[in-house]
C-alpha cells in the first residue's frame, strides 16, 4: 500500500514535470487556431506547417544559425578537453614551485562569476577587431578558463593508480611519456563526461554569444530564437514553438545517449546540468 | 621525498610549468587583467561609444550612483535577493523530497530520476524561456488549465506581482540537478545507523531528523552554496520572459540583466564595471557568510 502511494505521488510529480516538454512539442504541430488557450497535449488537426515556416522565417534560414551553433559547440569541446586534460595533468600529478597556491586560484575560478568580466573581455576583445567572429567564444577555452573541467579531470586523475606512473618511470619514461602513454588513454571517460557537458551548455549558452554575435549570418540557434520575442501576433507562435523544438533535439539526443554518464558526472562533481 | 637539484624533479618541475601554460595564460590574460580592468574602468565614465581620449575619472561616482541615484539599481537587488531568498530554497526542498521517495532502488528508478533530471539540462536555454513566456501569458496552458475550473487567470508575465514567481517556478522545474546529488549523499548514510535506530523503536520521522538531515548536511550545504550561486547569475530567463526589459516596472529585473543593459545597450560600460564589481564582493560575502555557518550545522563523518 505504501508503495502504492509512492509510485502515485512520483507519477503524479512526473506528470507536472514532463508536461511543459510535451505541451512545447504538441503546441509546434497545433494549427493557429488551437494554439490559443489550449492544454491539450493532442494536436486536433496535427500539421507540420510551422517547421518550414519558422526554418525560413528570418532573412537567413535557421540552417545557418544550427551550423554555427555546431562549429562554436564543436571547437569549444575540443578546445575545453585538450587544455583542461593538461592543466589537470599538471595539478594531479606534476609537483613544481607554486602548485598549491595555482591550484587555490584554479578553484578560486571556479566559484567566479563570469558576468564579472565580460565588460573588461569585451574591451578586449573588440580591440583584436574580434566582435562578431568565434574567436571570442573559442579562444578563452583554448586556454582552459572552464575550471569545472579541470576540478572533474584532477578529481579523475587522483584515482589512476600512482604505481602505473612508477612503472612507467622505472622504464625511462619522462613527465610527457607518462602523459601520453598513461594518463591520456586513461582519462577517456572523464573527457567524455567534460565533452558532453561542454557541448550541452556550449549549445544552451546565451549571455555570450547575445554580446559578441551580431550580424544574421553569424548567430547561433539561441540567440536567433531570441528574435522570436520581436515579432508579435498569435501567427508567429507556432513557428516559434517548432523551432524551440528542434533547437532542443541535440542536448534531448544526447540525454538519451548518455543519461547514465551525466548522472555519474554529476555525482562525483557536482557539476550543473 | 628528495627533490632540490636531483635532475628527474627538475625535469618534472619544468614540465609542469610547460603543461600548465594555456591555463596560466588564461589565468593572466582571459581572468586576472580583465579583472583588474574592470576595476579601473568602475572609477571611470568610459562608454563603448566615445573615444578612449574622453576618458574621464570620475572617483567612486559610480558606486555612490548605484546607491543613492538609480531606483532601477536598487530594484536589480531586491528582485535577485528575493528570486535566490524564494527558489533556492523551494527548488532544494523538491529535490530533496524526491531524492527521498526515489532512493530505493526498485524496478523503474532509473527512468524516473533520469526523466526529473531532464528539466535540467533543457530548462536553462532559451527555447525553454521562450516556451515558458507562451505558457504563462494570457492565453497559456497554465490559464486554459485554470479555466478548467472556472477561474479566470492573469497574464502572469505582465503582473508586476507574479512575473518573478513564473521565473521561480521555471527555476524549481530543474531540481532535477541538486536532486541527482542528494541521491549519491543518500547512499553514503550509513545503513547501520538506520537499524540501529529501528531496534531502539524510533519512529521514521525520528530517524529521518536525527540521522538523515546530519548525515546529509554536507551534500545540502554543497547544493545550497552552488544553487546559491547560480540563483544570483539568473539571466536567460529573466531576459526572455520579460523580453529583454526585466518588466513588468523592474519586476524581473534580475541583477546580471540590469548589468546587460547597462553595459550593452546603454553603452555605460564604466558604471557597468562597478556593477560587476558589487556583485563580486557580493557574491563573496555571501559564499563566505555560508562556510561560517557551515560549521554549526554541517557534520562530517569520520572526522574528515
């Protein structure tokens, strides 16, 4: 009986949850006219009209901001996993002058806010002439700022067993042989973890890329869904809905692919979703 | 362990000076200059649009500006104090609560704690937002829902009293996160403690105050302090909402969206950079108010 009660008041909570997903995707095959004051989670005469319609419904078809939403989240997971693997390397296993107190600063990073500074990075920026390219987007990852992925790979790499490093010396190895050979290969499922995670909040970012994107050619996914709040009437709503739909289809794809994985991430890290 | 001038930890020490070169210039060039920065900038009148030549120094008049001139400055505060006083709280009950009813593991677990940890990765873009705005406006599901029983509801984005309170609410939608780390602190109560309390005939409300809670206070410090954190930087959602303008009459005007339209639409990148500079201290403050806490009611096991 108690279990029984358990399962209702889970189902029932489950019901609340996932509503807003499905009414969002219901909503994107709604005709006009259903759309208006409706809960129902079924289209009455289900049409597909509002994903071509929102596709082409800006000067330039969401087929450009989707590619450059896939280049800036696909450099910005190669660049966070080369550069946080080897400061993590350093950290983890490397012992040189003022590792302790680059480490306290390490995790200083991590609990700033990155609203701090981005009137100063946007100065800079724009004095490289960079607004409007991807540079800025990419080029802070190329020198591992996100501290998140650094804590994850050095709380990884404290749990490789020291002897493989020993044995690895003992035959000759230097600090870069026992990268390469030991920790590198090793470390795969915490580069995995930081890669989904990198893409993901890569895909949903806004702040940064509402400021240094500007030209339609140029913008990503969130910030084009953004000109959706621009155009008013009930007509606009459907394409804005389809839209949102397949703007989330990457990051659901990938909760389906590795749910297990970013469970177990965020366990051992605490890192948010 | 010997070190000094043994040439093997001289090798190494170059090493890691050689592997943490991307980080140190980032450290440098992307985090710790820009900082320092802002801060000169936040004494400052720079705007994006005039020449460097008309920069002037202007003292603290920013920072004294914030406080005594700028009602909407005043009105950023109060609406994130009380956005991060009103969801942190709620949005870590609910991840409690149901890291409680999920934490035996039985048949179908796992599909219920992925499926409340969806929200979570999805609820923070702007599709998310944007479905939001539409579901709480005047002709919204939550407002068909209501009528359903014959009350007719507000157009709760444009209610200077209830638009936060969607955004509250779209903030506890994610529980699913904190959630996550409530079930692993779970796990590492021990079991012992819970048989040893049922032998003596406590009640589960008993063994649920004195056992659960202090066995798990150092996962809910670690997620009051993180939710804490990210509750302060709310800004996709207050920017879509409210369509860029955090109204209705500042109601969503959540601090790092009036420093958005400070720096980026008006331009005023000077007073921008003070702002950026009280929320650091700000945020500091608060981190460390809570670690001072933390000692009279976090309790670690094992002495760590």
């Amino acid at each position: 009986m108690r279990h029984f009660v358990r399962l209702l008041i889970l189902l029932g909570l489950m019901a609340l949850v996932l509503y807003p997903l499905l009414w969002m995707v219901s909503t994107s095959f709604k005709p006009d006219d259903e759309i208006v004051g409706s809960v129902s989670l079924w289209p009455g005469n289900a049409t597909t009209a509002h994903y071509p319609a929102g596709w082409s419904s800006m000067d330039v078809g969401f087929g450009t901001f989707f590619w450059n939403s896939t280049v800036i989240a696909g450099l910005t997971v190669l660049a966070n996993c080369a550069s946080c693997l080897l400061a993590a390397y350093a950290f983890a296993r490397l012992r040189f002058r003022g590792r302790g107190l680059y480490f306290a600063a390490m995790i200083g990073t991590l609990l700033l806010p990155g609203h701090v500074l981005i009137v100063p990075q946007y100065i800079l920026f724009k004095a490289f002439d960079w607004i409007d390219t991807t540079a800025p987007l990419i080029v802070p990852k190329l020198l591992a700022t996100e501290a998140f992925f650094i804590f994850l790979m050095v709380q990884f790499m404290r749990g490789i067993p020291r002897e493989l490093d020993d044995a690895a010396r003992i035959d000759g190895a230097g600090p870069y042989q026992v990268f390469l050979k030991i920790i590198l290969p090793l470390s795969r499922p915490a580069l995995v973890t930081s890669a989904i995670f990198s893409f993901i909040w890569t895909w949903n970012d806004f702040f940064t890329q509402l400021i240094y994107l500007n030209d339609l050619e140029n913008i990503t996914v969130p910030v084009a869904l953004r000109n959706f709040l621009d155009s008013t009437g009930q007509t606009s709503l459907g394409p804005m809905f389809a839209m949102s739909v397949l703007s989330l289809l990457p990051v659901f794809a990938f909760f389906v692919a590795f749910q297990r994985m970013l469970v177990q991430g965020i366990n051992t890290t605490g890192l948010k979703g | 362990m010997p070190r000094s001038s043994n040439p093997a930890n001289r090798k190494e020490g170059i090493a890691g000076y050689v592997f943490l070169s991307p980080w140190l210039l980032g450290l440098m060039g992307i985090t710790a200059i820009p900082m320092l920065g802002s801060l000169v900038l936040s004494f400052t009148n720079y705007d994006l649009l005039s020449d460097w030549s008309e920069l002037e120094w202007v003292g603290f008049d920013n920072y004294t500006r914030m406080f005594a001139d700028d009602p909407h400055y005043l009105d950023a505060v109060g609406v994130t104090v009380i956005f991060a006083l009103v969801a942190v709280p709620l949005k870590l009950a609910a991840a409690l609560g149901v890291a409680l009813l999920l934490n035996k593991e039985r048949r179908g677990t796992g599909i219920f704690r992925g499926l409340f940890y969806l929200p979570s990765l999805l609820g923070g873009s702007v599709a998310l937002a944007l479905v939001w705005r539409a579901m709480w406006s005047k002709d919204g599901a939550v407002n068909a829902f209501l009528a359903l029983f014959g009350i007719e509801g507000l157009n709760w984005i444009n209610e200077p009293d209830w638009a936060l309170e969607t955004l509250v609410v779209l903030a506890i939608w994610q529980f699913g996160a904190p959630m996550v780390i409530f079930l692993a602190g779970l796990k590492q109560v021990p079991n012992e403690l819970y048989e040893a309390a049922a032998v003596d005939g406590a009640t589960k409300w008993r063994s649920f105050w004195h056992i659960t809670l202090p066995g798990l206070s150092p996962v809910i410090f670690f997620n009051l302090v993180l939710e804490t954190i990210n509750g302060f930087q709310g800004f996709t959602s207050a920017y879509v909402v409210s369509g860029g303008t955090g109204g209705p009459v500042d109601s969503t005007l959540m601090y790092t969206l009036y420093l958005y339209q400070s720096g980026f639409t008006d331009y005023e990148m000077g007073y921008a950079s003070a702002m950026a500079w009280v929320f650091l201290i700000a945020i500091a403050l608060i981190t460390a108010t809570l670690f001072s806490t933390g000692k009279f009611w976090v309790h670690y096991g094992d002495g760590q």
